[in-house]
C-alpha cells in the first residue's frame, strides 16, 4: 500500500475568532498488486453534518489494470457506488490499518506541518519587508 500526499491544502473557510485555519489535505492510496491497483482519492472537508473533521472521506476509486496509465483508469464517484460496495471498500482500508486511527494520525501530522510551513511563511513575509 501507498499513501501519496497531495502538496496543496484547502483553507477551511468557516475558521471563526482566533482560532487558525484549518487545512484540510488531499491525498491517494493505492493498493498494488499483480492483478492490478485500486486507487482511493481522498480529503478532509467540512459539512453541514455531526462529522468527525479528522476523519477523511473517500470522493473518488479506480481500479487501473497492469500496464495501464493512471489517468488511463476509468474513475467514479464514491458516492455512486451501491452502499454495500461503499461498506466493502471501507472495510478493505480498515483491515489494512487505514481506518479511523490512520485518519486521525494523518489529519494531526497533516495539520502541525502545514501550521510550521505557514509560521515560517510569515516569518519570511516579515523578513521581506
């Protein structure tokens, strides 16, 4: 398995009074094997719903044969997927240890990265002018 971080976070908008923004990576896992490799994109967002933000979600799959090209592979929702299939997949990731525990280990790496990369940010701002 292979986890690929994206190097872009989205800034949450809906941060209020002094409390920092929350970033909210992008990220892939694949799972590789002879027969070929299930593809997982992943993020944390916000929603109107009682979620967990450390939680991540799954938004897209691809299943991409041997020999086939990444952007080759067809890619769906994962919302479109028939429920039991949605349950299955989630499942797959648990049993691999990328399941709530991972989820949360990744948001809070994720966050105190991107939290040391914008105080150095500033600082260079402050330097340059």
């Amino acid at each position: 398995k292979t986890l690929i971080r994206n190097h872009k976070a989205v800034v949450s908008t809906q941060s209020t009074g002094e409390n920092p923004p929350q970033y909210l990576p992008s990220f892939k896992i694949e799972i590789s094997k002879s027969q070929g490799k299930l593809v997982f994109n992943c993020n944390y967002h916000m929603t109107t719903e009682e979620q967990n933000l450390d939680q991540f979600v799954i938004s897209e799959v691809a299943f991409v044969a041997p020999g086939q090209e990444d952007h080759m592979a067809f890619t769906t929702d994962f919302g479109n997927l028939d429920y039991v299939l949605i349950e299955e997949f989630e499942n797959y990731l648990t049993r691999r240890g990328l399941g709530a525990e991972f989820s949360s280990a990744l948001f809070e790496t994720s966050a105190a990265f991107e939290h040391h990369n914008y105080v150095n940010f500033l600082k260079s701002v402050r330097d340059f002018v």
